[in-house]
C-alpha cells in the first residue's frame, strides 16, 4: 500500500486536497482513480487508511486510523561526521530511516575530509530530506526524520538527550562490550537517544575528550571495523532488537 | 595497518613471496619499504602481524600471531532472492562482510524480477568476491567470506545448517517479536545458521511452505518494512548484539 506524508494536514482538514508533489505520484505515476486505498500521516505522526474521492484537485477523504506502532519506543538522533563521498550521507539517512532513527545530524569534525560550502548546505540537506522522505514512506513510518548540519562537533554537544553514547572501536578492545546493553536496558520509553559516530579518519583524542567531558559514553559495537556509514546501521538495528524484538520497552 | 588475505599460504611457507596483486598494491599503491609492517591473513584463518624484508619479490616475515577474536561465534549465511539491481548484492555482501557473514547466496526466488544469466554468473560471482575481499581486509576479518549463486530455491534449502531462519516480515504482526531472540540464544558456539531472505516482491505462499517443511522458523526484524538489502543487515547487527555484545556465547 503506497503511504504518503502530508505534514501540513490534520484530520479535522478532511476531505484532504493533496499537495502538488503527492497529487502528481498518486495520479500521473501510479495512476490512482477514484475508490483507490492509500495509507497517509499526518501532522499529528498518526498513519490513517484513505481513499480517493476525486482527481481534479486530487483529493482523499480518511477511512480509518491505523494504530499498530511502527516507531521505535525512543527517539534517536544519529549524529554523523561528515563522510568523504556524497553516496555514504546518503545512505546512513536511507537505512537509518528504515531502521527507525529520528533526526540526522551531519557535523565536520577535525578529520572529515569532505567540507559542505556554507552556499551549498540547504541543497544539500534539501537532498538528503527528499531520501528520508521516500525512505520513511516506503518503510510505513509514521515519523518523517529530519536531517540537520553543525559546522563543529561542540554544536552537536548542545543537542539535549537523556543518553549520549558515541560509538568508538577502542572500547571493544578495552572489554566494554556490554556497555551498549547496559545504555539500551537503563532507557525509559519516551526518552531520547544520541549516537554519535566519527568520520573515515575517527575522532581526535581532543574530540573524544570533549565528549567525556559532555557525558557522551563511549560504546563498542562488536569487534569488526566498521565503515563510517555502517556503524550507524548497526547502532540502530542493536537498538530495535533490544527494545523492539527482545521488548523491554 | 593494512590487512591482506592469502588463502594459499601457511606459515611454514616463512618467508612469504606475495601473490602479484598483493605485492602491486603494498609496493606501488602504498609505496611499501623494507621494514613495513602489515597484517596478513593465511589459509588457516589465523591472523599475523608481519613485515616486509625484500620487495623484489615483495616478500614478507611473520612477526607475530594476532591472537584478538573478530569472528562471530557462530557461522552465517545469508541466502538472498535476487534483488533487482546490480548494487544492492554489493551493498549487501560489502556490509555483510563488515558485519561479519561467512557465506553469501544469492538465488533466483519466484519473484526475482533480475535473472543471472548463465553466461555471466561467474563474472558477477568473481566481482562479488572481490567486494568480501576488500570489506574483509578493511574490517579485519580472519575469515573471507565466499560468494555463491544458485538457481533456485529448492537449490538453497539443501544447504545444512544447525538453524535455519527465514525472515518474514508478517511475523512481526502476528506478535512473534521474540523468535529471533528465541533461535539466536539457542546457538551454541561453532554451530551454523542459514538465514534467508526473499527479493524485493516478497517470498510467494508456495516458497514459504517449502520453506516450513524444510524446517525454517519465520522471525521478524521489528515493525518496520525493511528493503531487501537491509533485512540481512538488521539480522547480522543483531547477531552481534546478541552473541558478542551481550556475551551469550
């Protein structure tokens, strides 16, 4: 069933006059009539089961609220240093929306190679926005992920969060395997999470001290080397497996 | 440091003359001297600290075995219908390897709308192999997996196994969240499991059934709807999670 965000929109609107973008796939692309079924979320992050009812303006009344819960029980702010390539942005906010993050956050940090020009950003971002768009629609999410830039890691360090862990391939050598358990096990539904992740190079030793200072804990992810771009994807499917398959939350 | 693997040699060969790709890319690539120090993998999955005494050949003494473990404690193989396009089986065997597979199969499923050609199956395998070679030397894997192709399901649940797994993502509806907690703390150690994964379309009523005969349990991957290449992602990171994080085995 094709779902579509319709952020603007509450239910108190309906019937619902689609958005241009929206009316163009539903009609032109996938070649809806009228009686079609389609899935929508609206501004209240609420997914209901519609139906179209015209097609000049294409428009859609709701039928049914759809209740199963498809989000996981914490929100997670995945904060990412800039990578090399403009394909591995690309695909932490592809997978990282259907794994279930909430907001991306790309920051230079000191050995982030790639630099994103001040003139550039908001295209860029516009980009990686149109990715967890179709991304969160493809995976029936009823949140639409938000994709943000820091110039610094210190502006990433403002963002509030009830837990702060960084990812670093150090501690797995020091023992501290469990430490990612023992930060998942002590949320509470509700509450957020902040994972951050350093580029190709790492993070400095400056860097990490940083962190510490700001209460990050560091968390090992097993005893591979992960590429920059996959380290979050296991951060988050660690993260749906202890609180959404094993249900502690 | 730089890992490189050479299946064909055993530490009784000391000292090594590398293999000619080897040798091009540790001597001209990285501009190697006399003294270098790189890590080699051998044919018997055990990792050595070594160095470089001559480059013409470019030949290498063992120094040191590298004695951390990095392998998963059990071995997995993902079977994967035949996604649609060329780079989703290289996502999936660059990540997999990272996340530490030691098989890949790829097979034509009922709805695999892309089909290898005979012809070519051996070109796609040797450039999927090369894929696993260089995401194992990055991540510093001991074991480098191996690629393989078969034609059809039947073909695939020959395969022996100690747990075979097929991830479904009806199950989680139907409130199975806990099956693939239940099979990943039944392993023991050295044991294998098989986990298959169907094609963009889905597994069809009739593989499922024979998949069941077979004696595949269906787990689910959460609640949200996973592409095809990220459904094996989700299981290797949770694999880990389970069994190296949270210390079962």
């Amino acid at each position: 069933m094709q779902r579509y965000f319709l952020p603007e929109q509450t239910a108190t609107d309906t019937p619902l006059v689609l958005p241009a973008t929206v009316a163009h796939h539903l009609v032109t692309v996938l070649r809806a009539q009228v009686g079609t079924a389609v899935e929508v979320v609206l501004a209240d992050h609420q997914a209901y089961q519609a139906e179209v009812v015209a097609l000049t303006p294409a428009t859609i009344t709701l039928t049914a609220p759809l209740t199963s819960q498809v989000e996981l029980p914490v929100t997670v702010t995945l904060a990412c240093g800039l990578p090399k390539t403009k394909e591995k942005p690309e695909l932490i906010v592809q997978k990282g929306t259907e794994l279930g993050a909430h907001h991306f956050i790309f920051f230079e940090s000191e050995r982030s190679v790639s630099h994103w020009d001040a003139k550039k950003v908001a295209k860029k971002l516009d980009r990686l926005q149109k990715i967890a768009l179709g991304a969160a629609e493809q995976s029936h999410r009823t949140w639409l992920p938000t994709v943000e830039y820091r110039p610094n890691l210190a502006a990433v360090l403002k963002e509030p969060a009830d837990q702060r862990l960084v990812a670093w391939e150090e501690s797995a050598k020091q023992g501290e395997a469990a430490a990612l358990t023992q930060s998942l096990t002590s949320l509470q539904a509700g509450q957020s999470i902040l994972a951050l992740f350093g580029p190709e190079g790492g993070l400095t030793s400056a860097e990490v001290a940083a962190m510490t200072a700001a209460g990050f804990q560091a968390v090992g992810l097993g005893p591979r080397i992960l590429r920059t771009e996959t380290a979050p994807l296991y951060f988050l499917a660690a993260t749906s497996y202890q609180l959404e398959l094993q249900g502690n939350l």
